[in-house]
C-alpha cells in the first residue's frame, strides 16, 4: 500500500505558491486585472508544447491497447476530475467511442460534479476499490489528471491500475510529484503559481483542458474517427448535427444534398457507411469492409 506523505515534509505543490507579483491585485484597474489574467492564460497553453514529446509517447504506448479493444479511465479529483471528465464525455458524440468503453472516476462520485464532497480527494481505497470494480487490465488506458501531482485518490488509482497491468499516464501541473513517480508515463505541464495562489481553476486548469483535448483528438484521429478532417464517426443526435452531417456526406463524395440523405437512410445514420454507399458500395458491404480495415475510411478508400 502506498503511503500518503504529509504536506509539510514535501512542501506546497509550484501550483499552490503565492507570487508577490500580484499582491495589489484587487487594486489594479478592470482593463490591467483582464490584461495579466490572459497574459496568464496564454503562457498556460505555451506550457504543453514542453509535454509534446511524453504526449507522443503516451500516444504510441496507448494506440495498441485501444485497438485490441482497451477502455479508457479518466480519474481525478475537483477541477482536474471535471475537466477529464468534460474530455472524456465528448468523445462519444464527437468520435462515437462506445460508452462501455469509457470510465470515468471522480472522486466523491457524481455528487462531486456540482459541489465539494468532503475528505473525497483524500480517500485512496475508494480510489482502490473504483479501479478493482471496474477490473482494469492490461488493454485498459488510464488517464490520472492532479495539478499539484499530489492529489491522494488520482495517485492511488494511478498505482493500483499500473499494478493490474494497464497503461497509467498521469498529468500534473508541478514537478517532482507522486503523480509523475506512479504513472508508467508521467505528462509534466508547468504551470507555476497563480494569478490568485492556488486557484488551479485558472492556468493549471486551461493547461490540463488544452492537453487531454491533444491527446484524445490524437488518439481518435489515429484510430480512424476521422477522414479528410472530418468527424465520420460523429453521432446525429440533434438537428444541427443532422444538417451536419449531410454537408459532410456531401462534401466528402460531392453527392448532391438528396443522394446524401438517401445515404445516410440507407446506413442507419452512420456517417463513415454513408460515404461508402454513395461511392457505391451496399450497407453489407460497407460494413465488411469498415470491419476489414479497423475501420479506417482511408485504408477503403486510399485510392479516392
């Protein structure tokens, strides 16, 4: 079992350090407070490309898991487990990703999503006992996010699934942390302190946002979500979405707007299948093909 180090022997997290720069804050004119506060935020997004090397790493080490099936886990705690949580949704409607196939770990559980809950952060057996339910395993991606790298339920969950076999990447906002030590690929993102000290809603928080955006769109991308740079595996779920889809239908074969409804009919809705009819191929055997091909629209259609 890993043992939790107290505070005061390894000091506040760089995210949790007071910067005298901003002492007077409150006294600063409207129009200067707005200035350094974006100022701020844009060295946030500045400070991934540094993590760009471990995201392409993570990347690679992730892509077979997945295509054998994997799950990913998104764990995290307040802001940080919101945030991978915001990830982690979108890309069932966006890329179509199965719902079995995503787990996400807030610690407190839903009630953490609209308000504190209380000692959760700190509970490493639910984070334990959440990893053990779920039966993570060596095809499983799992995801910790902490800003202070220290947060005691994303490390645990971090350990306790690398102990299961599965990939662990873990992203933390400062360095030298148990979060970077656990996870079998550690993702650094230097934030430094806070406008407001330790208010990680604000630049750890967009760095954090601006990553897993990065590594998810990548990981999709790679595992044939797209084409052409188009989401072909988004769900129809809306009118917008209906409309979108036939300009993509049709923009993608150059159909006219009734071949692509008719398509889309045709293909139960299915963007990727869809295409394939109105480059004539059946329902049946767009499916076969998809399937033969991992899915990937490229690998069918390499010579269009």
């Amino acid at each position: 079992m890993t043992q939790q180090v107290p505070s005061s022997l390894t000091g506040p997290a760089k995210t949790e350090t007071y910067d005298s720069r901003y002492e007077a804050l409150d006294l600063w004119p409207t129009g200067t407070l707005l200035d350094v506060l974006l100022e701020s935020q844009l060295g946030a997004v500045a400070s991934v490309k540094a993590a760009l090397p471990g995201m392409e790493e993570a990347i690679t080490a992730a892509l077979p898991r997945l295509q054998r099936g994997g799950r990913l886990f998104y764990v995290g705690a307040g802001t940080s487990g919101r945030i991978g949580l915001q990830d982690g949704v979108e890309l069932i409607p966006t890329y179509g990703w199965p719902e079995e196939r995503l787990v996400l770990l807030l610690a407190g559980g839903d009630a953490a999503l609209f308000q504190p809950v209380e000692g959760a952060e700190d509970d490493e057996e639910a984070a334990r006992a959440a990893i053990t339910t779920h039966k993570a395993g060596p095809d499983d991606v799992v995801i910790g996010v902490a800003a202070s790298g220290g947060t005691p339920y994303t490390c645990a969950a971090l350990t306790c699934a690398r102990a299961a076999g599965s990939l662990t990447i873990g992203l933390s906002c400062s360095p030298e942390t148990r979060l970077l030590r656990e996870a079998e690929l550690g993702l650094l993102i230097e934030t430094g302190p806070e406008v407001v000290a330790g208010s990680t809603r604000m630049k750890a928080g967009t760095a954090q946002k601006v990553a897993l955006n990065m590594l998810s769109t990548a990981l999709m991308i790679r595992l044939g979500h797209t084409w052409r740079g188009q989401m072909v595996d988004m769900k129809i779920v809306n009118a917008k979405l209906v409309r979108r889809a036939h300009r993509m239908v049709q923009q993608l074969t150059d159909c006219t707007e009734a071949e692509a409804k008719e398509a889309l009919e045709k293909a139960g809705g299915s963007i990727k299948l869809a295409v394939l009819v109105c480059f004539g191929f059946s329902p049946e055997e767009g499916r076969a093909v998809l399937e033969q091909n991992a899915g990937h629209l490229r690998s069918v259609l390499k010579n269009r």
